[in-house]
C-alpha cells in the first residue's frame, strides 16, 4: 500500500493536544462568520496518510434547521453548530477519519473553540434528514463545536466523572519493546518519549484507549485492542480511535522535527490474541 504525505499542523501541536477537553457545555450562540468561515477553510486543506476520501459537513441550527431536532441524547447542552463525518467503507477508512477529522479538532482548540467526539451518542436519523448522505456512507461520528460556557451542566460533569475523562493509561500499559513481553521505558524512547506521550493522552470512545504500541529497530508498530466478537460497529468506531492517535504521534513528530514515515510491516513476534496489527511508522 502507498501512503499519502500530509503537512504538519500550523499550530503548536503539544500545546492544542494538553489544552483539548471534551467540551459538552456551549454558549448558545453559533461561531461567528469568521471563525466559522476560518475554520472551514482550514478543513478543507487536510488529507490523511490513507488517501481517503473524506466529507465534512457543517450543520447549524441556525440556517433552517432550528425546527429539527439535532438528537445528542440530551448529553450536549448550548451547541449550535456541528460537523458531521461521512466517507466511503474502504480499508483504513476509520483510521482516516480518525487522523483527519482529529487535525481539525486540535486547530479548533487553538482557535479557543470547543469541541467534543461522539460516536456513539447521538441521533444518526435526525443528523440525516438534515445532510446529503449517499445510501452507501458510514456515518460514524459528529462533533459540535463552539464557545465552551463558564459553567459546566450537571450531564457534563456525570458524564466526565463516569468515563473517568480525565485518566488515561499509564505508559506501562500502552509501551513495549520488541514484542509484548518487555516494556518500553521513556529512555528507550529516546526523541519519540513526546510523540508516544501526546498518543496517550488522545481522546477516545468511553476512554478505552484501545491501542497498544511495539517499538522495535528503527519501527513503531501500532495494535489495536478488542475482542473479535464485539460487534461490525463496536470494531470501527475502536479503529476510529486508533486514527485519532495516529493523528497526535505523526503530527507531534513532524513539529518537534522528527522523521516517521508510514508503512505496513510484517510482523515475527507473538501477538496476544485481542491485538490486531494495523500500522508502522519508521523513524530515523
């Protein structure tokens, strides 16, 4: 497979990443012109290391649409504005999506603007009869986005305390060295200690962080974790994660200067039954 070549963020990547929340308290105002028209702009210069095709697409409640109800399950308070997601089901579409959409996540944040993932949490119906969705598309994820309120509601503050929003994996759990049976210390990381750290502190559905990662020679291959029973959709929405994480690691690496090129490896040591191999990255 042939990888697409993608420029680094205009933003400081470290930065957006440590300052992102899930926000799912808004002002219940939509983006003004400028904002909205910089951030759209700015979408639509992004591509992702997979080369697929991905649609973007900006619903407001504040352009005919006040009288349809824009279902979040009552777990998004304020919002007005949303992006919803659409693309084609191909190989490493999740993983697309994932990366990409996450770029524009980060550039949002250094914009001061809000934004939360949902995956799972929302009203797919009331999304569609709103949108130009082909009968082929996935539809996997949207993302409100505007000004965070000063106060979080009391939905917002369950939800963050329930999905432990603001732990993440400790490096010993996500970090091995050659194979599964030896972990990765931060020595052994040497330059990519900052790109493995902004990895870990990726955002991901329920806070599963279903990834894992082996770095072995010159290579950082990426596993994704989940059992092959759960279900078709249960699977991409986990791939979906792995792409956001893909997204802080290469994009991380590329701002502090660093090589990681993308490659399908084939891998010799022993892989734990729930671990699913996706992608390298080659550095050096």
């Amino acid at each position: 497979m042939e990888f697409t070549e993608v420029e680094k963020l205009p933003i400081n990547v470290t930065d957006a990443i440590k300052n992102r929340t899930s926000t799912r308290s808004f002002e219940e105002r939509s983006l003004t012109e400028e904002d909205k028209n910089k951030l759209l702009n700015f979408s639509n210069t992004l591509t992702n290391p997979f080369g697929v095709d991905i649609k973007l697409h900006f619903v407001s409640k504040n352009t005919g649409m006040e009288n349809i109800k824009l279902g979040t399950y009552g777990t998004i308070k304020g919002a007005r504005d949303f992006i919803a997601v659409t693309v084609k089901d191909e190989p490493f579409a999740m993983e697309a999506v994932g990366y990409q959409f996450e770029n524009l996540v980060l550039y949002a944040t250094e914009m001061g603007l809000g934004t939360v993932w949902l995956a799972a949490t929302f009203n797919r119906k009331d999304f569609k009869n709103v949108m130009d969705i082909s009968s082929d598309d996935l539809f996997p994820c949207i993302c409100p986005v505007g000004y965070p309120s000063g106060k979080r509601s009391i939905i917002e503050r369950v939800t963050r305390a329930s999905l432990g929003s603001k732990n993440r994996k400790s490096w010993d759990k996500i970090f091995f060295l050659n194979d599964f049976n030896h972990l990765l210390s931060e020595e052994d990381a040497g330059e990519y200690r900052i790109p493995l750290e902004m990895l870990r502190l990726a955002p991901s559905s329920t806070n599963a962080q279903p990834w894992a990662v082996v770095k072995e020679g010159n290579y950082y291959h990426f596993f994704n974790n989940y059992k092959d029973r759960v279900s078709d959709d249960v699977k991409k929405i986990k791939h979906l994660d792995l792409g956001i994480a893909l997204s802080h690691f290469h994009q991380t690496a590329m701002s502090i200067g660093l090589k990681s090129n993308p490659e399908i490896c084939d891998i010799k040591f022993s892989v734990p039954k729930d671990m699913h191999y996706i992608i390298s990255y080659k550095i050096g």
